[in-house]
C-alpha cells in the first residue's frame, strides 16, 4: 500500500495524514460508502464532515460501526452561536457517529457579523470547551470563508486548528498560512481542488480535447501540499475512483519548485 505522509496538527496531540477527506458530499451517490471505506483502507486519517451535513455524519458513524478499529481523527462543525445549541449540536453529533468522543470540533462557517455573538459568554465557544471539559471533544477549530474572521481566530489563540480555502485557484490566504504556522494554529485546507464546479468544468475540458494541456486534479492536490504549512487538504470526494487518484498522487509527489507553483496559477487562471 502507497504510505501517506503524516502531519501534526498545530499544538495538538494529533498526526494527520496529509491528505484527508472532505466527506460532505460522500454520501450523495450509491458509491460513497465504498469511497469511505476506501479512503480509510489507504490509510487518510482525517475525516471532515458538519453537523449541517447529517448524512454526512450519519454515514460516517456507519462506517465506524462497521469497523473493527476506529483509527482515525473526525473533524465536524457546528453552526450554532449560542452556548446551549452547540453543545446540543456535539450530544447530536456523538449519538449519530456512535463514538464517546470527538477529535476536532469546529465552530463553523463563522463570519465578521457572528464572530461577536460565537467568542462572547454564552456563545457557541463557551459550548464547545464545556464539550471539552466532559471529554466529549479533544480539540476545538473554527471554519470560515472570511479572511478577517481566519486572522482573528489564529490570533486569539483559543483554536487548535482552523479551516480555511486554499488553492492554485485562490491564494489570497497564503499569508494568513504563514501566521497560523508561526502561532502553531493547525491549517486545515477546504476546496484544495478549487471546488465541485471547477473540477467538473476540468474534466470536461480533458474529455472533449485530447490534447488538453490545462490545469488538472493532480497539479492542484501537489500544489496545497507543497506548502509546508497546511496541516491537511482535504479534497471531496464522491467516487472511489477519485481516492485511489488523490492517494497516489499524495503518496508518491515531490514538493513542487516556485516555478511549477507559478505555472499552476497561471493554468489555474486559464480555466475560464
Ligand atoms: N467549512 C466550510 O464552510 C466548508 C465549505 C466547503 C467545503 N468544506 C470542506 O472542504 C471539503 C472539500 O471541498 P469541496 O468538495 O467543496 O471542494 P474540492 O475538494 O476542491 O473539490 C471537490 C470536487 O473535486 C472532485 N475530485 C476529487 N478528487 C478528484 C480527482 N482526483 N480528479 C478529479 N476530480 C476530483 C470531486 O469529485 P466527486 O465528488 O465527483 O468524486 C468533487 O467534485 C468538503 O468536503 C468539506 O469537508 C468546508
């Protein structure tokens, strides 16, 4: 079997495989039990899913039920601001994996008009380090695709680890990388392949132009983990196919030189 690469995450106790799996869109076809299964027999250890997305959970926790061991970390997210809703969130989350305990609890999807309300007494945070508290959760995070809302939370240091967009496609959070690696914040990479619409339009290009010479999966998976400071990528997958093409590329690449990098943005640039 190809060998994942492992990661620690920020501060935390926990070594992630560099490639992980965005389950939230896993159980929208007949295959996203099997790609489950697959990504966890090649070793990904990283499982990304929400509250938001219950059959997301709900697959996962059959996953769990059907195997041996559950030897791997599952990051999920709530979307509530309140103390009381989030902890009702992680009580929901535990009974629909069927685990005691959580490794990563996000606060998700927090913008500049929230952050407030989820940091203040009575939010969403306080929530989760009570979660915390009774053991029900090991390490919290926060998602968010608002840069202001990524810096705060990398400079408050009450995160673990945070989950932001990058790609060969946006790149604007680079430095913010940079900040999270100096503060020890683990960096949790969402849409590493630029998202569903992007990688569709991709594979139509390669599929109705043989001599397509634009961007592809494997450029964008070699350039999110050629930055040193992510923790994890977490591409989606739906199809087993995908895995196995995302482990060998995560299993067998080699930091990619500025060049390179250069010539995957400007691919990336290309695309529409
Ligand atoms: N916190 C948040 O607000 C938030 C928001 C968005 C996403 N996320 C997280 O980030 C994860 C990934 O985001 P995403 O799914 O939106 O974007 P993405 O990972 O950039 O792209 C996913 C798309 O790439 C395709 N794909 C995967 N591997 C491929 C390969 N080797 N070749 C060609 N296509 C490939 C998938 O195909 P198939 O599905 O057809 O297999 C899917 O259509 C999500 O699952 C979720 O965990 C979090």
């Amino acid at each position: 079997m190809d060998t994942l690469k492992k990661r620690k995450l920020g501060k935390t106790e926990l070594m992630v495989t560099e490639l992980g799996l965005g389950a939230m869109d896993t159980p929208q076809v007949p295959e996203g039990e099997e790609t489950l299964q697959l990504a966890l027999d090649s070793g990904i250890n990283f499982i990304d899913t929400a509250r938001i997305h219950q059959d997301s959970e709900y697959l996962i926790g059959k996953v769990i039920r059907e195997r041996a061991n559950k030897d791997f970390y599952i990051s999920t997210k709530t979307m509530q601001n309140e103390r009381d809703a989030a902890q009702h969130d992680v009580d929901r989350s535990l009974r629909i994996l069927g685990t005691d305990h959580i490794d990563l609890y996000h606060l998700g999807d927090v913008k500049e008009s929230n952050w407030t309300q989820v940091m203040s007494e009575g939010g969403a945070l306080e929530g989760l380090k009570i979660a915390q508290i009774r053991g029900l959760v090991s390490y919290i995070g926060l998602s968010s695709h608002d840069l202001i809302t990524v810096e705060r939370a990398i400079r408050s240091q009450e995160f673990d680890a945070v989950m932001v967009e990058y790609s060969a496609f946006y790149k604007d959070s680079t430095d913010l990388l940079e900040l999270a690696a100096s503060l020890d914040v683990g960096i949790i990479v969402m849409r590493p392949l630029g998202g569903s619409g992007r990688t569709s339009s991709m594979r139509t290009a390669q599929q109705q132009n043989e001599k397509y010479s634009g961007i592809t999966a494997e450029m964008l998976l070699k350039y999110v983990l050629s930055n040193p400071n992510i923790s994890v990528a977490i591409p989606g997958a739906r199809y087993p196919s995908r895995i196995s093409e995302n482990v060998t590329v995560a299993s067998s690449y080699t930091m990619l030189e500025k060049a390179e990098k250069n010539r995957i943005e400007f691919l990336a640039s290309q695309l529409f």
